[in-house]
C-alpha cells in the first residue's frame, strides 16, 4: 500500500461527468427547429365532438318517446 501525502483519491462525480459530456454533444448538433402548429382543429376532435351530440340525442330521443 503506498502512502498518498493528499489523502485518499477523490472521486469523479457522475453526474458531473454526465453533465458536461451532454454539453459537448450539444455544443456540435445542429439546433432542432420546432414542428410548426397545426392549423384548424383536428379530424378526430370533430368526429368526436359530432358522435357525442348524436349519442345525447339520441338518449334524449328515447327518453322522451
């Protein structure tokens, strides 16, 4: 066993380590451009929005026959 006059080895943070290495990735990739917003409501919300009306009335239609 040798004798260190520093005292014990430090540890390395992973954390750390992690932290930088994803700043060095990021550093280099080129910068994502965000999906533009679609524009009007969606297909499925409509149809949605239509079979729910149909379902109310037609619960009411037979409620009320």
């Amino acid at each position: 066993m040798t004798n260190n006059p520093h005292g014990p080895a430090p540890q390395q943070d992973p954390a750390g380590s992690t932290q930088m290495f994803r700043a060095f990735v990021d550093e280099g990739a080129p910068q994502r451009q965000p999906a533009p917003a679609a524009s009007g409501p969606r297909p499925g919300l409509i149809v949605g929005i239509v079979a729910a009306i149909a379902i109310i009335a037609g619960v009411a239609w037979l409620a009320l026959a």
